[in-house]
C-alpha cells in the first residue's frame, strides 16, 4: 500500500481541486475497458477529473467495429495525476513500442501514479516501467507476457497488483477493481461503497483469476460454496475451521476444500483471513475502535495477530492505515 497522495489545491482559493486522471487511447483498444475509469471515477461525487487523450490527438481505432474521437493529445499526460492505460487487443502487443507511444509516455510526470487496465501491462512493460516489479495481466496471455518481459515479477492469479505509483489489473472487469481501489486509497471505503452501488458493481471482489479460468464444467447438481460464505462473512468474530464451513455446507472437508478452491481460486483458510483484513481495513477507516477491539471484531485472536496479517496483506501497521485514510478524508 502506499500512502495517499495529497489533493491538489486550487492556488488562488485553497481549495481541493479534483485529482486529474487521463486515460490514453491506443489502437486497438477495447472500448469496454476505455471507459471504465471515466464512469467509476466519475461517480465519485467530483473527486476526480477524467481526461482521454490519444498519442496524436488524433481519432482511435478499437478492437471493435469502429473508432473513436478524442478531445485531448499527448499534451494532456503532463498535467495528470494519474494515468490509466486502457487495454488493446491481445494482437497489438509486443515487445518494442511504436515511437509515438514511447513520446507519449515520456510526458508523464515523475512521482503521477500509473496504471494498466488488462493487456495495457504489455505498455507499461515495454517502455520499463514495470522492471523489477510485481505486476500482473490477463491469465491468458500470461505466458506471453514473461516470455517478453522477464525482468517483470508476473503474478497471474490476482485481480491487481501495487507495487508503489504503479498498478496493474487483470482482464476486463477487473478494471473496475483498481478504479474502485484507487477511490479507496484515496478517499476510503465509505466513498468507494457508495461508487460501488451506484454503478450496480461490487465493492470488492474476493480471490483472484483462478476463479475465471477455463475449467471442466461440474457435473449437474454439483453443490456450490456461496451459500457458506455467505454464512461465514456473518460469522467472522467466530472461530471458524474447515469443520465447520464444511458442515455448512453438508460436505467432507476434502470435497468442500476443492470446491472452495475452484469457485474462489483461494483455500478457505486464507479466504477466512483475506475476509477479517477486509473488515479490518474498514473498521480502522470508518470507527475509532482500537486495534484489539477490531481484532476481536473480525475473528482475529489477538491485536497483535491482526498487525501481522495486515502488514503480510498491504504492508503497513494499522496505525499507519488509520492515519493514512484519516488524512485523505
């Protein structure tokens, strides 16, 4: 986790200005994930400007049946905040950057925070920017990927990765997630929540692209697994084992343990744990409940059990996450 970046400030009346997030249009790009961070950012009640530009200013061609316009050219990248690189199709990604691409990117002002929506890690892996860091990308195309970039630390199995001012996000919806994270880190999870509802989307999306990989279709009347999470996420102050979860749902452990891995792509153990730092993470935000309070809250055994599991998760201490967020409401 990094800390929130301050707001910028209006010069002559001292006021927050919008955070400015542009997003670059390149051919090929699948116009879903184009316009992604303009309509979850833009429901975030005028926290954010959103800008498209392309690298000449000029119209796009997508990876569908038409183009585009834009309103801005490469200009735009100097005086963003962040910067969103939308996917494109699998088909335009190599290992070297067309000139154009590489001016545009060049523009981009130290210290803006980065981001790749999908394919768009092929961009930001091509111009360096991703060298030894940790990133991650469409499952599919995953091979690919290491086999051009080996500096990169690839991570297939998560929906999107932080590695400092640079964020990577898997396949296509999981765009939403990282502009939902980005709502998050900066503003909290209260706003986040209220984005979340307003687009009909999920705030938060547990376990990682293994869920979504191609896999034999269950036999007919296989049972599913959602009903006792369900359960579970009502139960988190409880010591919850595998004996239980599995008596939920009428199953053996052996054959609930598989199941659970399958439709969620975690163990239910580190499901359990992932679930109280997300509930942790909220309380810390939204109340004044000292650490061991939240830690009894959200099933952990003790406050120090709780700093361990969310330092291992984002990185920091609790009282490190509270101020941070205090700060950036």
């Amino acid at each position: 986790m990094t800390v929130a970046t301050p707001r910028r400030t209006d010069t002559e009346r001292g006021t927050p200005r919008p955070e400015r997030v542009v997003v670059l249009a390149l051919d090929g790009v699948y116009p879903f994930e184009l316009g992604m961070p303009s309509r979850i950012l833009g429901a975030a009640d005028g926290r954010y400007e959103v800008l498209t530009c392309s690298v000449d200013g000029g119209p796009v061609r997508t990876s569908a049946d038409f183009g585009i316009t834009v309103e801005h050219g490469p200009e735009a990248l100097e005086g963003a905040d962040t910067v969103v690189v939308a996917a494109v199709s699998p088909s335009r990604v190599s290992a070297d950057l067309p000139d154009a691409v590489a001016a545009a990117l060049a523009r981009i002002r130290p210290g803006a925070r980065v981001v790749s929506i999908c394919t768009g890690a092929f961009v930001l892996a091509a111009a360096g920017l991703l060298d030894g860091r940790r990133a991650t990308t469409h499952w599919q195309v995953s091979d690919a990927f290491r086999r051009m970039f080996p500096r990169v630390d690839l991570d297939p199995d998560v929906l999107f990765v932080e590695d400092g001012r640079m964020l990577t996000s898997a396949g296509a919806a999981s765009g939403v997630d990282i502009c939902l994270h980005l709502v998050r880190q900066d503003h909290g999870s209260e706003l986040a929540n209220k984005v979340a509802r307003r687009c009909v989307v999920p705030p938060f999306r547990d376990g990682g692209q293994a869920q979504y990989i191609e896999q034999p279709v269950p036999q007919q009347g296989a049972a599913s697994t959602a009903a006792t999470r369900a359960w579970a996420l009502e139960r988190l102050a409880e010591p919850l084992a595998l004996a239980d979860l599995a008596a939920h749902a009428r199953m053996s452990r052996r054959t609930f343990a598989r199941r659970f891995q399958d439709e969620v792509g975690l163990s239910p153990g580190r499901w359990l744990i992932q679930q109280r730092v997300v509930r942790a993470r909220h309380l810390l935000e939204a109340s004044d409940l000292s650490v061991d309070q939240i830690a009894g809250q959200v099933g952990f055994a003790t406050g120090a059990s709780l700093r361990q599991h969310l330092h291992a998760a984002i990185g920091v201490s609790p009282q490190t996450y509270r101020r941070t967020f205090q700060q950036a409401r």
